[in-house]
C-alpha cells in the first residue's frame, strides 16, 4: 500500500507541494475483456507500463464486469491482467439494485463485498491482497451513475461493507490502516465537497484509507445546455480550468485528517458527454492530450496521492487512451511523458515556468541520478516557440533531448537535440530533458 | 461515531502572507430601503453605516420591490441621498426587464432607461460626483429562478447596449478614470457559473468592465431539503466549513482578471440565503451568522477581494438584515464593526496559521498607515476557550483593549484591557488593538 507524504511533504500545510507524490493510474471498466482477454493485452499492458501505471480501478458490479461468484475465472482474469501490468487493484463496489434502505438488501451486498476480499486473499494470498485498495461505491450523489444516495444511506452501506472487508482483510494488515475508500464523488453535484467532508467527520477513522473524487471539465458538447457555441471558446475555456484539479485536490486535502489517508482523484478526463462521438472529440484527441498533461501538473501541484484516468483501455467509448488493438491516443503520449519525467517523489524545483500567457503550463522536475526534465504543456491551438532557458531561469541543464508530441507529431512523439527552444504546433506537451527514458528512446515505429 | 474535526480544523491550515487589504466594505440596501431611505431610523442606520466602515451600498432599480426611478424620482432620490449621507458610493443595479429577453426593441428600450437614469443622476447629483459610482448590468443572470431562458450571448447583447449608454453621458466626466460598469453578479450555486465570468471577461472590451461581481451564500437549502443533512449540528457545521469557498472564489477570479484592472467584488454573501426566516434567521442573524461572515471576511481579505456587499443592511423583518425594522442590530452587525475596527482598507495585513493549539481560531494581524496594530481574532468552536495572546501575535504586551462578543454576549461588545489572553464562550469575534479609541 502507498504510504501518504507528511504535511510538510505535500500542501496540507503549505502553499505548494515541493516534491511528486502523484501515483499515476488507470480506470479499467466496459473494455475490460480487451484488457484483460484481448489478443492485444500483452502490448496493452506493456503501454501502461510505460505509463508507470501503479494502480488499476476495476469495477464489480457495473460496468459489465465479470460477476465474481459466478464468472471468477473471468473475474480471475480481470485482476491478474492489472497484475501483469505491476499495478495494484483498486477493487470498486459499485453499486446494488435492490432496495437501498432494506435493511437485508445492505447485509447481502456487504456480505457479497466481503466474500469477493476472502476468495481474493484464497486466490493471490495476503501479501499480495493486502496492498489493493477497496472503494465502496461509485458516484452516490449521482442520480445516474449511482442511484441517488443520501449520505446517510451511503454511510450506513460504507460502514457495512468495510466491516465486511476488515473481517478478512485484518488479520493481515498488521498496523497498516485499511485501503478502503469512497465516496467517488461526482464532481458536477452541487455541495459534492459536502460528502467529502462528512465522510471524513463522520465514518469510523479505522476504516477510512482513502478519499475518492471525481472531475471532469464539462459534459456539455458546443452550444448545449449553456456551453459556448463557439468551440474555440469552450475549449479555451474548458482548458482554462484545469487549474481547478489543483484547487479541489488541496480542499479535499485540507479536510483529511493528519495521518496517512489517501487523497485520491479517481476519475478525471476533459469530457464526459453521455455521446462517445461527442466526448471522444474532447478526449481522444491534441487537446485532449494537452488537457491532460496539465491537469496532471495541477493534481502534482494539488498534492494528490493518486490519480486514475477515465480509462486505459478503450473500445469506442470516447475517453481511454488505448483502443482494444493496443493503438494509443494522443492523451497516452501525454501522460506518459508526465509519468516518465514527474516521478512519484521527484523534487518540484519550480511549480511553474516563467510566462505571463495562460498559453503555457510548465514544472521544472529533478529526479534520480540527476535527472532534470522541464515539461511544457501548449494548452492553445496556435503554434508557439518558447525559449525554455528563460522560462526555466537557465535550469535546464546542457545537453537535452526534446521530446514532444503535439499537432506535427501526430500521435506519436518524437525526439531530437535540444536547441533551446521549443516550438509546439497546435496543443501539445514537451518535455526537455537530461536523461531520456527507455520508452521515448526506442523507435517510434514500435510503438505507434 | 468517529472523532468530528472542529470547524476551525476545517478552516483553518492555509498558507500566512502579508499583504495590504484592498477589501471595500459595503452593504446591499434593497427590501428594506423604505426604512433605510424614510424610516423614522434613517439617521440611526446611517450612523450604522458609518460605525462600520461602509464604502460602497448596493441598491436596486428596475426591481419589483425599490422605487422606479423613472415613475417615483423623489423616492428614488430619497434611496440614493441615504447612500451618501452614509458617506458611502452606489453602485446601482439595473436589475432587469421581463422576459422575452431576446427582443431587441427590449433590449434598446432597457439600455435606454438605463442611459436616462444616468443622466438624470448626474442632473441631480453632478457628473464629478456620479462618475465615481458603480453600475451593475443585471442581477444574477445564470438563475433560472429568476430569469429563465437568459444566455450568456443575450445577457452580454445586453451588457454592451447599456454599458455603452451609460458611457454616452458618463464619458465627459470621467478625466481618464475607468468606468465603474461591472456585472454579471453571478449566482455561484449555478452549475457552470464560473462559465459566465470566464466569457463575460474575455468577450468584453476590457474598458467596458470595472468590476466582476459574483454571489455567494453558505446554503440555500433547509436542513433535510435537497440532500442537506438533518441533523442541526452537521448542518451548521458544513455551512462553517464553507466559509472558505470565499478564498476559493476570490482566487480564481483574480487569476481570471489578472493584469485587466477590474475589480474583484463579493456582491451577496451571508450563511443562509433560505427565504423563511424560520430557517435562515437563526443562521444569518445570531452568532452563528456573525462568526460566519467574519470568517468570510477574512478569507476574502486573505484572496484579495476588492470589495464585498453584504447581503444586507436594514432588514425589514426579513432574515439577511444588520439590523431589524426598529434598528437594532444583530450579532452580525457587532461583528463587522469589530472587523473594520480592526481592519480598514489599505492597512497592512498578515493572515497567519494559528498554532497548533489554537486551531479554533481564524486570525488576521493588521498595521494602519497610523503604525497603530490590531488583531481581529475569529473562534469558531462552540465550545469554551481561552487562548494566550503571546502564541498568536507578535508584541503581545502592545495590546492596550480586547472587544468581543461570544454565545454569551452576542448583541453585547465587552471591552476590557488586555491581559494577554482571549476567552470566548462558545462561537465569537474579538479585536485586540494596541489603541484604546474605539
């Protein structure tokens, strides 16, 4: 299980964290055959590690997910795919379709949670299961997705359910504090940090590990429901709020409790339009890819412990960043240049670059054996050249690789000396660095 | 159960900064301007006023419940005479014309009436003196409760035609001054209401706007209504808790209005904008309700708000007022004098974590240009506490006078000397000054 950075290490207490404790991550939901069956899922869970993918939400339940008490081979699959990948399970509880205030209905879900937490530990031992995190629910305060909850519904399923959990999962925590969590908070409800905040005052300390939220930038295509008609606009200015990553990521931190629970962001994109067509146009593409980039500087800044991106794989749902034969999105170039240059405990030597346009994102990073990376996300469609020794104050050390993916890369990155300066046609992500990873060294050709 | 956070553990845990406070007192005078403007306590209200600081009073034209300036110019006269004899500015609020908004003659006719009341103002008044007041285009556009089927594209169609107007007759007296044209007054418990404010700045011609104003309230909802708890501590508690989306709000929209010159304004705020009193009353008008909105303060303070409009002065039986229909003040009143005692526009201020200690409490330093210094110290338990002067100021013994009032002294300022140390019964506001004039 990961371990939370003291106050003094992350923003609880400060204006800005000074060191990466983001753990990056995926959501695997309704392609999870192709993830964990497909013909491709060996170069699928290759292109998440590349990602350093260190957890994995899958969902039992919903979604389409393989039934654990009756399709565990299924089921077996599902995790052991998340394993293959050097990640950890985030096992979600979903959801019940029986009458959420019977009394029974709750002691059956619970007792069915607790079974799944006893064959797993049958299956893949305690070593093993005790690191994977429990998150009970998913999005309550959402009419939609999760029924409609009061909190005080929510709190008395939680409470059964991690109790459910415990009673198997104890014995081999020791001290270590239970990787359970919620409430998956959909981010668009009005008053969502009201379930944050309850949960947190309100549920027993020993069976909270973790805090989940949600965050999208808009559901709305161009002109519906309120959104500009204009697309530029509403890309201006859905792009122009990923710094809210950054300022629901300290709320909610704020309101944790000074010990080791989890402030976790655990499902996010630019765009959730109940259309694929739609949302895929927002997701799937360059901005999608420059969106991404920066609402991962925000959550770095925000002093997140985890993130997990809505989703890994993807077929023709318009949000994940690999569809089911292994092809990436520009968003996975994106992210795996975060995840490869702002490492989880990497020291954040500048929060962000000098430059007084809101075209530009950027963080300075120094990592292991003297790895210095400047990243640079162009979060306009306009081609911009910048001169990163100035953005940097000359910290960029000599000797650099550029590594971009934007509108002349296609989906794809490309590498090349660094000159000292970076040109970014259209929306895209740079990163300048001393020390090249093994994934953006190798040809293009094999993984594009 | 498990252990609750106080609300001041909630609250508290932020950043220290020294800055200078750029915050605007001010006040909403709308339901209850008949007693504001001809009430048999219009000069007890204007001393009120007075006594705490106020800068800027909002006040309403082309609203269902102020006089209409064009039908009743003397009572119209009448609301804008008690705004100056406060020794505040207006800023006068063009509310709205009825639906359908997206008739142009509507549109023309509206922006019309609004050119004639600025030109009847500076008739009455005098340019010089006009063209320091604020005008605000529209009232809470983004509601759908009050004006259903207004867009974004309709409401700056608007803007322009009236923002223009007013510029029509303001324009000779402003010798290079900005306009002080502003809006939307947003309603921030609208879904995408941030929409608005990014859009009206960034599609309006900067020298049309002076200032942004948005509103914020701790809660609409009664407790159970709409997903809001039921229990009355966890309910007061959540609203608490709130008090730091002001900081929030504030800090984005400056990052929002950067480099533009336009003023950041609160233009509503208080605990509970339920419009039975039998809900927001006990919320609004107690301790409660004072320690809420000096909470607010400081956070707006701390952001760097320009101003912020209390929602808002004389009460008229209604559950938002400073004070009631005979004029006397509530809890909340108390409170704000104690904070612009403390803190006037322009001193030197230093918003500082507590110690550990005294995480009940939500404190700001402050230094006037007179190097006299003042701090305005918020507890936000409802439990009793008493706390050393010396853990939480720098020069502790400089302090001469500590001013409170608490749970159990809520309509009441105590004042005594100094003896290093702060006890509060319950929720309360206290200042301790190193002057002893109050």
């Amino acid at each position: 299980m990961i371990q939370r950075h003291t106050a003094s290490e992350s923003t609880l207490n400060s204006s800005a964290a000074t060191k990466v404790c983001l753990r990056y991550g995926v959501n695997e939901t309704d392609s999870w055959w192709h993830f964990a069956l497909g013909p491709e899922r060996e170069r699928i869970w290759q292109r998440l590690r590349a990602m350093r993918t260190q957890i994995i939400r899958i969902f039992l339940f919903d979604k389409g997910a393989p039934d654990p008490i009756t399709e565990w081979k299924l089921f077996k699959s599902y995790v052991d795919a998340v394993l293959a990948v050097g990640a950890v399970p985030m096992v979600t509880f979903a959801k019940f379709h029986r009458p959420l205030n019977d009394p029974r209905a709750i002691r059956w879900f619970a007792e069915k949670c607790g079974e799944v937490v006893w064959s797993c530990l049958d299956e893949w031992g305690e070593e093993r299961v005790r690191e994977w995190y429990w998150c009970i629910w998913n999005e309550p305060n959402s009419d939609w997705i999760g029924g409609g909850l009061s909190f005080e519904q929510y709190r008395d399923i939680y409470e059964r359910v991690a109790h459910a959990i415990v009673r198997w999962l104890g014995p081999s925590l020791g001290s270590r504090r239970a990787p359970i969590g919620g409430p998956a908070v959909e981010g668009f409800q009005p008053f969502w940090m009201d379930w944050v905040q309850r949960f947190v005052d309100e549920l027993d300390p020993a069976l909270v590990g973790f805090v989940n939220w949600h965050r999208y930038a808009d559901w709305r295509d161009h002109g519906e429901n309120g959104a500009p008609s204009n697309p530029a606009t509403h890309e201006a200015m859905m792009m122009w709020q990923t710094a809210d990553y950054q300022s629901r990521a300290r709320s909610v931190g704020r309101v944790l409790p000074e010990t080791d629970v989890l402030n976790v962001c655990g499902e996010w994109n630019a765009h959730s339009h109940y259309l694929p067509l739609v949302r895929a146009r927002f997701n799937q593409t360059q901005f999608g890819a420059a969106f991404g980039a920066s609402a991962l500087l925000h959550l770095i800044r925000g002093g997140v412990d985890a993130e997990m991106l809505w989703t890994g794989t993807d077929e023709s749902c318009g949000y994940g960043v690999l569809k089911p034969n292994s092809q990436p999105t520009p968003l996975y170039y994106a992210r795996r240049l975060c995840a490869q240059y702002a490492r989880y405990g990497d020291e954040i030597a500048l929060h962000s670059l000098d430059n007084n346009a809101n075209g530009l994102d950027g963080m300075l990073i120094r990592g292991a054996g003297g790895r210095c990376s400047a990243i640079l996300v162009h979060r306009e469609p306009a081609t911009a050249s910048y001169d990163v020794a100035e953005l940097t104050r000359d910290r960029v050390p000599d000797k650099c690789t550029l590594i971009k993916t934007d509108g002349e890369t296609g989906t794809a990155v490309t590498a090349k000396t660094f000159d000292g300066t970076a040109t970014l046609v259209g929306y895209g992500v740079a990163v300048i660095t001393n020390v090249v990873a093994g994934c953006d060294v190798e040809s293009e050709a094999d993984w594009v | 159960m498990s252990q609750r956070k106080t609300w001041s553990e909630l609250l508290l845990r932020q950043p220290a900064g020294v800055d200078r406070s750029r915050l605007r007192y001010g006040i909403n005078e709308a339901t209850g301007w008949h007693d504001f403007a001809n009430g048999s306590h219009q000069d007890q209200i204007s001393e009120y006023l007075r006594a705490i600081q106020t800068q800027i009073v909002r006040i309403y034209a082309f609203d269902s419940w102020t006089p209409n300036p064009v039908s009743d110019w003397p009572a119209f006269t009448r609301y804008v005479n008690a705004v100056l004899k406060a020794g505040a500015t207006p800023m006068i609020t063009f509310v709205r014309f009825r639906p359908p908004f997206g008739n142009p003659r509507m549109i023309q006719w509206f922006a019309q009436r609004c050119g004639d009341l600025v030109w009847s103002c500076i008739e009455q008044w005098g340019g010089h003196v006009v063209r320091d007041w604020y005008w605000c285009v529209w009232n809470e556009p983004n509601s759908s409760w009050t004006n259903p089927g207004l867009t974004f594209e309709l409401y700056h169609q608007i803007y322009l035609e009236v923002a223009h107007k007013i510029l029509r007759w303001i324009s000779p007296y402003l010798d290079g001054r900005r306009v002080l044209i502003g809006g939307p007054a947003i309603d921030t418990f609208q879904p995408f209401w941030m929409d608005w404010l990014w859009r009206f700045v960034h599609e309006t011609d900067n020298s049309l706007i002076g200032f942004v104003l948005w509103h914020q309230f701790g809660e609409w909802r009664a407790p159970r209504d709409w997903g809001a708890p039921q229990e009355p501590m966890i309910y007061r508690r959540l609203i608490m808790s709130r008090t730091r989306v002001y900081l929030e709000h504030v800090t984005t929209i400056q990052r929002l209005i950067a480099g533009r010159g336009i003023l950041n304004i609160c233009g509503r705020l208080n605990a509970n904008s339920h419009h039975e009193a039998r809900i927001s009353c006990q919320l609004n008008q107690t301790i409660f309700g004072a320690v809420f909105y000096t909470a607010a303060l400081i956070h707006l303070m701390r952001g760097g708000a320009d101003g912020e409009l209390y929602w808002m002065g004389s009460g008229a039986g209604n559950p938002y007022g400073l004070w009631d229909e005979q004029a006397r003040p509530t809890p909340t009143y108390h409170a704000k004098r104690l904070a612009t005692q403390a803190v006037r526009y322009g001193d030197e201020i230093v918003i500082d974590d507590p110690p550990a200690a005294s995480r009940d409490l939500l404190m700001v330093q402050t230094r006037g240009i007179d190097g006299s210094r003042s701090a305005l110290i918020v507890h936000l338990s409802d439990r009793k506490g008493q706390y050393c002067l010396a853990d939480m100021v720098t020069n502790p013994r400089d302090y001469a006078i500590i001013r409170k009032i608490d749970s159990d002294s809520p309509t009441q300022v105590i004042a005594g000397p100094c003896d290093g140390t702060i006890a509060y019964n319950g929720l309360g506001v206290a200042i301790a000054t190193t002057t002893v004039a109050d």
